[in-house]
C-alpha cells in the first residue's frame, strides 16, 4: 500500500469527482476517532489543528531486531506506545520511532484488520473501505473499494512472497502493475552502506511497511508526543513534506508557485497504540497565512487481529483478461543505484571548513 496508491484512490478521485458525493463524519480526534463514522448529511468543515514544526531530517541505520521486539507486558507510564528504545518519548524524532515500527510490525505478522479511509476535501466527503492482511515472507493483501456517485473505484495489491501484483480501477480504467519485490531487496542488500536504499527497498514491498517507508522517506518529523483519546494513551508523530520533496515537485512544474493543490495533503499524523500499531494516518492540508491546518484524509485501522492465522489463497493474484501488467521493478531499481550514487558522492567530498 504504496502512499501513492492510497492518494491516487481517494483523493484522485476527489479531484475528478462529481458534485454529489456520498457524506460521511470526520473526527479528528476524541469520540469515534478510531471507529467507522456515521453516516452524516451535513458538509460541515472539520476542526482546523495547530501546526507543529518538525525536527530536522534525521536518517540512520536500523536498531537491533532483539530491542525492537513487542512486548506483552503493560506499557510504561512515561512511554504509553511501548517505544522505550527510542529512549524519552517526548525527546525521540519521528524518523526513529517509524524505524522502531516497522521493525515491530515484523514480529505481529501475520495479521489482519478492517481499512477505513476518510476523504474530506470542501464539501465532499465520502469512505473507502476494504480489508488488509500482512503476512510472513513479504506476502500482503490490500483490498480497497469507493463508490462515489455512478463512479466506482477499486485497489487491489496481492504478494506471494515474490511479486507484488497491483491493480488499480476508477470508473472503466484498469491499471496493473507487478514488481519483483524479491529482487528490489537483493540490489539494496549489495549496498548496504546507503540508509536510503532500506527506505526504498520497503517502498518496493508495498503494504503498512511500505506506506510507513514512504512517510520517512518524504517528510520530516517533529519530536512525538503523547495523546490520550477516549482514556487510551496514544505516540503521536507529525510529519510535513521534505524540501527535497518539494523541489521534485517544483522541477516537474507541479503548481511550482502555487504550492500542492487541493488534493494532495501537506503533511501527517500517525498515531500509536499501546503495542506500537499504527491505528491511525490523519492526513493534513495548510490554510494559507495560518499556522493551522485542516483534517483532509484520514487513514485507519480498525478490528486489528495481531499473530492470526491466513491461508495461503489470501495471497494468489488472478490477473482480469485482456490487460497486460506493467513491470515496475526497474523504476525502484533505478532509485537504489542512485540512492548508492548519491551515498559515494557524498563519502568522496571533502568536508567543508
């Protein structure tokens, strides 16, 4: 569940859709924050939240498996998410905390929850909804489906441990994609010197670990917080898009003046439960000449099963007749060798004074 596919799916949509959309509730946060909404008739406008600055980017190398493992044990007072390696959780950096994550989600798998995602741009408001199941040996399935109007869409990623099959559907246009995730880890095993190429190479391998990897990959992040909803204590991470990011999207002449339209977020908050899960992505747009900004998309995770048994059918991929994939592996192969370029680069200029 590549970043991109979530937005292309939802707030692609958005963009193009028609004027009468199906409504339903955002929270931001409290109440029924991590359950479906109900279905609301109003086009009320969410609440505006407070912008926090992010840290500087901080990349480095994984921590020890054995350090990051999950734990049974009741979560600390001083540390309600579990991440007690990253030492005091109101001092540790966003880029940290999603390493530890990752890490985590390795040792729930398999397991399974109930994808909710909630769109909220004006006045149109709509949900898509779907099921995703993460498996051992890389394998995943992400199932996503919208109805907005008489125009459907739908998301499909699929991986038996070797490739990673999506297929993309808005309205009557099908789109199919593999990449050979197998392969993606072995060209960034054989450079292991460069912290980018783990970012990647997860980039590569879609689902939850692929989506966290796009966050840390793009966007900085502030020092996390503590958050209690509903008497749950909750890490929040809040992140906003990298300049380098940015000055990718100015050079291929994206509103280079303008900043990012309407449909695309500028910046997100992950929230944690007790076991280090991601129940939550809030994803978040500026308001112009504030340092406010408004819930636009939200991302959750609910009916979360960790350590449960999948059978093997869960992860076959059966391409539709008459549409032939395209082969992407190439694209984040690509990213590796430069990535491995750009680290060389970078150990062979002498330091400045």
């Amino acid at each position: 569940m590549t970043l991109a596919a979530m937005l292309v799916l939802g707030l692609g949509l958005a963009a193009a859709g028609p004027d009468v959309w199906p409504t339903s509730a955002v929270s931001s946060r409290g109440g029924a924050a991590f359950a479906p909404p109900e279905t609301d008739q109003r086009a009320a406008s969410p609440p505006s939240l407070p912008i926090r600055q992010p840290r500087p980017r901080q990349f480095g190398g994984r921590q020890p498996g054995s350090a990051d493992r999950a734990s049974d044990a009741p979560p600390d007072a001083n540390d309600p998410a579990g991440v007690a390696a990253s030492g005091n959780i109101r001092s540790a950096s966003g880029e940290h905390i999603l390493q530890l994550v990752r890490q985590k989600l390795i040792d729930y798998q398999p397991f399974r929850a109930d994808v909710l995602e909630t769109v909220v741009i004006g006045s149109r408001k709509f949900a898509v909804t779907g099921e995703y199941i993460q498996g051992r040996d890389l394998k995943l399935r992400l199932q996503l489906r919208l109805q907005v109007g008489n125009t459907s869409g739908s998301l499909l990623e699929v991986c038996d441990g070797q490739v990673l099959s999506t297929r993309l559907q808005i309205g009557e246009e099908v789109e199919i994609t593999r990449r050979d995730v197998r392969q993606i880890l072995r060209a960034a095993v054989a450079q292991p010197d460069a912290p980018a190429n783990l970012l990647i190479a997860e980039l590569g391998l879609g689902g939850l670990s692929g989506l966290l990897a796009s966050l840390e990959r793009n966007m900085d992040f502030g020092q996390a917080r503590a958050e209690t909803i509903d008497g749950r204590r909750f890490t929040v991470i809040e992140g906003w898009w990298s300049d380098e990011f940015r000055e990718t999207w100015r050079k291929q002449g994206r509103r280079a003046r303008q900043g990012l339209p309407d449909y695309v977020p500028d910046g997100v908050r992950v929230y944690l439960d007790e076991s280090d899960f991601p129940r939550r992505f809030l994803y978040l747009k500026r308001i112009p000449g504030q340092e406010l900004a408004r819930p636009m998309a939200t991302l959750d995770f609910t009916r979360v099963v960790l350590r449960t048994a999948v059978a093997d059918d869960a992860f076959r991929f059966v391409p539709p007749d008459g549409v032939l994939p395209v082969d992407v592996t190439k694209r984040y192969l690509e990213q590796l060798r430069r990535a491995g370029e750009h680290e060389s680069g970078a150990e062979a200029r002498p330091a400045t004074p």
